[in-house]
C-alpha cells in the first residue's frame, strides 16, 4: 500500500511541475478593455501603435507566435520598436465578447488573430495569423513583413512623399 501512494504522489507531483512549466502569457482575469486603453495611451506617448495577440494559454499556435517574437533578437526589437504589444485573452474563463465586438469579432479567424490600432485607438488591420504560417509555426519572413506593413512609418504619408 505505501508503494501505491508513493507511485501516486510522485505522478501528481511529475504532473504539477509539467503544468506549471505551460507558459502563461496570457491573463484570464485581465480588464481588456482597461489594459487597451492603457496599451493606446503608451503608444500615444512613444508614437507607436498597438498590436493585440488575441489568443489563450491553451493556444499552441498562440505560444508558438509568442516564441518567436520574444526569442527571434530582429523580430523583437521591431515590434517594441513599433509597438506597444498586448496580450488579450479568448478562453472558457473569459472570451472577452464585449471588447472583441468592439474590435470586429476578430475571433472569426481562429486564434491567435492580431488586431493593430494607431495610437489614438482606432482599428488598423486585423490579421487573421494563417497567413503568417510555415510549416508548424510561423515564418520570420512573413511576421516581419505583417509589422512592417502596419507600422507607424508604414502609414506615415511622409514616407511617400518624393
């Protein structure tokens, strides 16, 4: 008998530490609506705009994404170099209905989905995260490409101008 309740102490505590180590980028009791303003208000002030990852902890596309631009050094430093980045939460404990309706049901694209304001909150793009794959994740190439065209700068009428 003690050996049965050593096999399953050690089971529940091998399981604990695994879900532990699940990455948490994404907060359930979050205010989106707050956290937005708040995300729009900074890039006012640093003359970026704002990128929502509208996605969840259980997402693997989501993690992967996240991945990417954290650990790939160029795709970093130009989405916080362009961006104010927020991470919105979509999942069993909270959808977030009422602020994704406000921002055109972006989750009819499947998760994660990216919608980029300006920085006085106005809905810019919203980006539907399918394109922005290769293969099991998502290409350097085509997420660079995605910022670029949405950037400050992108949308700067200056920059056409001869």
């Amino acid at each position: 008998m003690k050996k049965l309740f050593f096999i399953a102490l050690i089971t529940a505590f091998t399981l604990s530490s695994k879900a532990q180590d699940k990455p948490h980028i994404y907060n359930p009791d979050a205010d989106a609506r707050t956290d937005i303003a708040a995300a729009v208000k900074k890039a006012a002030t640093e003359h970026k705009n704002v990128l929502l990852q509208i996605g969840g902890n259980w997402c693997i596309w989501c993690l992967r994404f996240n991945d990417l631009v954290t650990n790939d050094a160029e795709l970093n430093k130009y989405l916080h170099d362009n961006y104010v980045v927020l991470h919105v939460n979509y999942s069993k404990e909270n959808k977030n209905e009422a602020v994704l309706a406000s921002l055109g049901y972006p989750q009819r694209f499947g998760f994660p989905v990216f919608v980029v304001l300006d920085d006085k909150g106005n809905r810019l793009h919203t980006q539907n995260s399918g394109y922005l794959e290769q293969g099991k994740g998502h290409s350097k190439e085509k997420v660079m490409d995605f910022l670029k065209g949405w950037s400050p700068a992108a949308l700067d009428p200056k920059s056409y101008e001869k």
